[in-house]
C-alpha cells in the first residue's frame, strides 16, 4: 500500500486553496480549508459559512440575536464598536450552552469571553444606547 507524502498533500492544499479563493470570489458562501488527514487516502475539512452585507454569520452571532432581549441587549449591539476604558470593544456572539462566559467580544482585535453582567456593566458604562 502506497502512502501519501506530506508533499504531496502540501500541493494539493496550495491547488485547493486556489479553486476556493475562485469559488469564494465569486459565491455568497464563503468556504475554507481545513486541517488534513492522509495516510493511503487524504481528507480535507471544509468549512462553509454564508455571508450577509459582506459579513461571515457565525453560529455565535446568530445565537447573539436569538437571545439579545432575554438580557436587555439591544439587536444592533452585535458587531457594534464602542470604547471602554480606553480599549476597543466589539460584541461578536453569544454561547448559550456556557452559561457563566456567554457573551464573546474582541479587544483590540483579540477574542474573549465574559459574562453577561460583566458586558452590561461595560456598556452602562460606555455605551448606553445598546441597553433597552
């Protein structure tokens, strides 16, 4: 049984990864290429999420929207930029199956989780239109 070399399999992710960046040009879905296993055959992970106004919807961002009233949160908070403390806040999601750090932001380009109080404190704070 012949294996297939990490070479080989670094040429066909380069030529994949060329078909993919075609297909995502031109598709309001975007795809991407992940990790592979090879051995006598080779598997690719593929990934596709839609895009909306130019923007990939996660799983996170969708479940931010479903929840948002339960915890007074407005719909437009999600994706909305705002300073605290001098820092660059931006709600990205919410994760209803952790129940203590449900609520994911970036700083400054940087993901992180927080509880929900934690958020609401920030944006009492900072940016009081996101709050009902």
């Amino acid at each position: 049984m012949a294996n297939i070399s990490r070479n080989e399999v670094k040429k066909l992710r380069d030529e994949l990864e060329k078909v993919l960046d075609k297909f995502n040009k031109t598709s309001d879905i975007k795809m991407e290429l992940g990790n592979a296993k090879f051995g006598d055959e080779v598997t690719f992970k593929f990934t596709g999420r839609k895009l909306v106004n130019g923007q990939i919807v996660s799983k996170e961002s969708t479940d931010f929207l479903k929840f948002q009233y339960k915890h007074g949160l407005k719909e437009h908070a999600l994706n909305y930029e705002f300073t605290h403390a001098g820092k660059s806040i931006k709600i990205v999601g919410y994760k209803p199956r952790s129940p203590k750090y449900s609520i994911t932001y970036e700083e400054n380009g940087r993901s992180y989780k927080c509880t929900v109080a934690f958020m609401q404190a920030m944006i009492k704070t900072s940016a009081q239109e996101l709050l009902f």
